[in-house]
C-alpha cells in the first residue's frame, strides 16, 4: 500500500459521539502516513465548528449523532466546504442509508464492521478520490427482498449481474438463453424502477441499492 504517498500535513476529522470507537479509529489511521493530524468530534456542532477552523483531506462521519442526524449534517458539512470529500462511516447497513447519503454527495459508505486493514485501505482510496462502499459481510444486504420492493424480478437481478460485468446485450442473450428483445424488455424495466436512463447509471444505482451480487 503506497502511504508513503500521502504527505505529513494530511488532516482528518473523524465525527463519532462514540470516544472508544474515536480511539481505536484513530490508532487505526494514525498508519496512513507519518505526521497525519486526526481530529475529532463527538457531536454536529462540534464537526461544523472543526470544519470551519480547520480545512481537511478527509472527513468520517456516523449517521447517529446526539444532537443531530448525520445526513443532515452531510449535507451542512457540505455547504461549508464543499470541496472536502465527506465518507459515512456506520453500524447502518440499510441500503436506503446508503443510497441517501450517496445523493447528498458523500464520497462513500462504510460499514463499522470493516477491520483495520480495510479502513486504512478505504481512506487511501477516499483520500485519493476515490468512491468507496463497504457493507457489512456478516449482514448482507438482501437484494432479492430490496429488488422486490421496487418491482424487479429475479431475471432482471441475474440481468444487473450480468450488465454489472460489463456484457452487452448479445452475451446476456446467450449466457441466460434469452431472446435480444426479451433482454431489452426486462433492462427497460430495470431503468424504469431505478429511474435510471443508461447502463452505467443503472448499475451504479442497483450497486447504492444493494441489487447487485458481490459474489
């Protein structure tokens, strides 16, 4: 992992109102780079006064905070500095969360349940960025109850999967033994429930959504 890369006045803000989760958080990414300053902030007012004082590389912050919700402090933290790429970093693995955050602007979303390793490996990539979605493995999202809510079937999953690999149309036809029209009819359908209009689109949308197979 390229850390040496980073340079020494790297700053972070890491917002969480839970000081042993701060902790271990903060010895976990104090490896990113010799010098890096982490800072820290327990509560929403805390983080907007930090980012008005200070300018940062990177800021991490949980959707449950005491005095606020992190969406909406997102979107303030946003406001102020516009720039500054702003992760979640969460015990949520509800893709509605996710999906939320993504469309106010967040850089990633990260689930709690990441060990050292992959944090340090996230932030890089955030750092460098980079949009970077993490779920929790040991509650994965359940993509055929969130596909049915929304209307898809689970053809037009195997279809995502599929478009997901970067496949056109006539590889799709041919490892699901469909028809070309058939193909199109059921990706028209996709685009419609995920109010999408291309396949980059969709597949980025139906990644947000939990739709897609990690598989």
């Amino acid at each position: 992992m390229p850390i040496a890369t980073l340079p020494p006045d790297t700053r972070l803000l890491l917002i969480d109102d839970h000081q042993i989760y701060l902790d271990g958080l903060t010895l976990t990414l104090n490896k990113l780079c010799q010098g890096i300053t982490l800072d820290h902030a327990r509560t929403a007012a805390e983080a907007q006064e930090q980012v008005r004082q200070y300018t940062y590389d990177l800021i991490l912050l949980d959707l449950h905070l005491p005095d606020g919700n992190g969406l909406v402090l997102l979107e303030k933290l946003r406001g102020i500095d516009p720039l500054t790429p702003v992760a979640i970093l969460t015990g949520s693995n509800n893709p509605s969360d996710m999906d939320a955050a993504l469309r106010l602007g967040a850089a990633g979303f990260i689930s709690k349940a990441a060990d050292g390793p992959m944090l340090v490996s996230a932030a890089l990539r955030l750092l460098f960025g980079e949009q970077v979605l993490i779920a929790d493995e040991n509650q994965p999202l359940d993509r055929r109850a969130n596909a049915r809510e929304l209307g898809i079937t689970p053809r037009q999953l195997e279809i995502l999967d599929l478009l997901a690999e970067g496949l056109p149309n006539k590889v799709i036809c041919q490892r699901l033994s469909l028809s070309e029209d058939t193909v199109k009819t059921h990706l028209k359908a996709v685009f419609a429930a995920l109010g999408c209009h291309n396949r980059t689109e969709c597949v980025n949308t139906a990644r947000r959504r939990g739709l897609i197979s990690s598989s």
